[in-house]
C-alpha cells in the first residue's frame, strides 16, 4: 500500500531538546509485561539518570529519572490504553544543571553474553519502534534456537513520523556500538540495516561511516506499507517467511528498530538508562513541528502547549495515522514507546470520523492484507464478539495491526480496532 507519507515537513529537521515540564509524570507500566516497582519516596529528592524504579521480574524493566528533581507523589497516572497504572510525580529542580547520572559501564569487550542482557534490562531498553516489548526478553535465545542474521529495522514506513530517519543521521556511532553489542549477545554473523528508499541520505550516511571490521551492510528496500512490519522485512531482506503463530527466530533471524539499537549503543558504555527518547511532533494541527529528544513523562497537553496547535485540533495520535493510538485523553504522558506525536485538525478529523456502512464483501481489505489473512470475516466475527474462533480458525493473532484493511475499506469499518480489542481479550483469556 502507498498511504501518502506526509514526512517532508520534519524529516530535514535535526533533532532538538525538548524543556522539561513543571511535573514530569513517570508511568511504571511503559513496557509490556509486569509493571516496574518503585523505590523511590515522596519528598525524595533523585539525580537525571538515577534509577527510580526497578524490574519486577525477567518480564520487566527499569526506569530511570528524566530529570533532577523532587518526587512530589507516587499516584495513578492516565496510561495511553486508558487504564489508571502507577506512576511516579517528579518535580525537576529549576536550576539544576541536569546532569546525567551514568552508572556501572558494560564494556563490550570483557562483557559476557549475560552480562550485556542484563544491562539491557537495567537501562530500561524496550523496543522503541512502538512496541515496547522489553528488550533483553528478546535476546535471551531459547536452547536449541540460533540466529544467523541480525536485522536492523530502520524502514519507519508509517506516515508521517521521521524519528528512526533522524537517529541514522545523528547517531550513526551509536547505532554502529549497538549493533557490536546485538552481534556479541546473538551470536549472529551478520547485521543487515533495512532502509526504505526514501532515506536515501540516511543510507549514504551508514554506508560511507560503516566501520570495515564491522560485518554489516545497509540495503535499501522499495517504499511501500507496512515494510516496517518484522514478518516483511525478513521477506524482504532474506526471502525467508516466518511461520504462522511463529516468530523471527524460528527462520534465524532477529529484528531490532534502529533508535533501540542507538540507545543500547549509547547507554551500555556508561551505564546509563533510557530518561529521554527522540519522537516526532508533526501533523497538521502542529505549528513547530520537528525531531525532539523529549524526557520521558512529558505530559502530552505540556507538549502540544510548547508546539502550539490550531485551534481546530480535533484527534491527536500517540505514534502515527496508521498503527498509532488515538490518545484517550491529554493528561497522558510520553512513554518508552511512543515514537511521535501527530495531531489532526478538525477538517481532517471529519474524514476520520466517519459513518460506518455495512461490509458490501468487496474484498478489498483482504488484497490489502500483507500476511494474506480476511479481515472481512474477521470484522463480522468480531461484530459478534467471537474472538476463540477469530484466533483459532482465522489466524487472529498473526495480525500485527499495520491497518491497511481499514485504510482501504470502503464501508470505513474500523477493521484494526476491533482486531486490537480482539487479540486483548484473547491473551486475557489465555493467562487467566
Ligand atoms: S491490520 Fe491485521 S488484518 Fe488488517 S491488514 Fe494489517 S495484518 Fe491484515
Ligand atoms: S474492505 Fe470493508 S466492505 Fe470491503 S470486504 Fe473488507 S470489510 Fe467489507
């Protein structure tokens, strides 16, 4: 599918510092998995950097503090689901310098393969593409299991958002670290960097500063959506198809987005955690739009008053247009895993809002579908909220939400949403 990419109006924007709010809200569940458990106090005073909260747990991960400040409250915070989850309330200090605290360095030579896990873990990395499945969970290989390719994933094929562009632009050292650290931990032999052609520049600029003792290469792959999406790179990049219900592993490969790779780079050899993250703000409603390294904990209605918004602002995205989620209200915060922000106005909001017509079996969304799956019997099963038998005879859970079959429906069926709602009560079910 070719969506329009709306990217030109920050991807030639180099990344800047976001301020810092007057309160900068830590949600402890930012990952998914088991939230982390705080150990800090009100009234506490921490240092940027300094971890504030630590795993519960191999499912989980640390958070560390997005500035020097004050603990002002440990409380229920909006999380972009919609659900209260704790959160830390930290108050930075006006005048500090905001000096970062590093901590116990993971040198890559002497550090052993769960050494590198570990430290992962204790920065706080999760995927920052959007998923925000923890990281070090991702590396720990299965007995038996092995990964011949390691696969960096700088496609970023969803509109707008230019994020992962900027960081192969400006990080460039670090994504090469990371990448030393991901081969050391795999065990792969190679990494192949996947670009999308509308990133040439970003291509050019890995290839000319790729070190010769380093076995990567960088391809660049046709634009199209959903590129990005693990199962399609790898088709891409390697002709191999991971198995329905499977993953990367099962074909030896493992997937990492390319900003994750440049913090595992940038943070491991100071030990340091993740505090802050580098996100777009873009879309028509937003006035400055650009590439912000923000303090994770912004509060969205801080962000959009430091951008500025038309006043006809009517739906803002927590990611992008396509695989983005509709904020359910301002008072959340930027987390882990948000990888730009993009606000429409009323005039494009119309068009997304609206009436809903029944399927007349076009079809349309199952050719739309990049892993051959029908979204048209899907969405009428899930109208009846027979989701067992969406998962166990329509491959429900192979669905990773791209939302091309609701881009192209006619009857503008919110097709991904009710997948999302779907593939939720499944994996509720299943741990219950
Ligand atoms: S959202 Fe799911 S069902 Fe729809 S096109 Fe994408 S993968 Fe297929
Ligand atoms: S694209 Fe929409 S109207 Fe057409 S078959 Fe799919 S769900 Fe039905």
């Amino acid at each position: 599918m070719h969506p329009p990419e709306s990217k030109d109006e920050t991807s030639g924007l180099a990344i800047r510092q976001f301020p810092f709010a007057p309160v900068l809200i830590v949600p402890l569940v930012q990952h998914l998995g088991k939230p982390s458990i705080a150990e800090v106090r009100e009234g506490q005073e921490v240092r940027r950097g300094q971890r504030i909260a630590r795993a519960d747990g191999f499912m989980s991960v640390s958070m560390h503090a997005p500035a020097s400040g004050i603990v002002r409250r440990i409380g229920l915070t909006p999380s972009i689901g919609g659900r209260m989850v704790p959160g830390v309330f930290l108050e930075p200090f006006p005048g500090s310098t905001q000096e970062i605290q590093g901590g116990t360095p993971c040198p890559l030579e002497t550090a052993t393969r769960n050494e590198i896990v570990e430290a992962i873990q204790d920065a706080g990395i999760v995927g920052l593409g959007g998923a925000a499945f923890p990281t070090h969970v991702k590396l720990k290989i299965p007995e038996g299991k092995s990964i011949d390719t390691l696969i960096i994933n700088g496609v970023e094929c969803e509109p707008f958002l230019t994020t992962d562009h900027r960081v192969m632009l400006e990080q460039r050292e670090d994504i090469f670290s990371g990448i030393r650290y991901l081969l050391k931990v795999t065990g792969a032999q190679r990494a192949i960097v996947g670009v999308e052609a509308n990133k040439a520049d970003a291509v050019e600029h890995l290839r000319a500063g790729m070190p010769a003792d380093l076995p990567a290469t960088v391809e660049m792959l046709t634009v199209k959506y959903p590129q990005g999406a693990e199962k399609m790179l790898i088709s891409a990049l390697l002709g191999r198809e991971v198995p329905s219900g499977g993953l990367p592993l099962d074909v030896h490969v493992l997937c990492v987005n390319v900003a994750t790779t440049a913090e595992i780079g940038r943070l491991l050899p100071r030990g340091a955690g993740i505090q802050e993250r580098v996100i777009t703000i873009t879309g028509p409603a937003v006035k400055h739009k650009g590439n912000y390294r923000i303090p994770i904990g912004t509060p969205l209605r801080f962000l959009l008053r430091e951008v500025g918004v038309a006043e006809d602002i009517d739906r803002v995205f927590l990611g992008g247009p396509m695989m983005g989620a509709a904020a359910s209200n301002l008072d959340v915060s930027i987390t882990k895993g948000t990888s730009g922000v993009t606000a429409f106005t009323d005039r494009e909001g119309r068009r997304t809002h609206r009436h809903v017509y029944p399927c007349i079996r076009c079809a349309y969304c199952v050719d739309a579908c990049p892993i051959f799956l029908d979204p048209s019997t899907l969405g009428m099963l899930a109208a009846n909220d027979e989701y067992a038998r969406m998962a166990e005879d329509y491959n429900l859970m192979d669905c990773f939400e791209c939302g091309s079959c609701s881009f192209v429906c006619p009857s503008h069926i919110p097709l991904v949403q009710k997948f999302r709602v779907a593939k939720a009560s499944v994996r509720k079910a299943k741990s219950a």
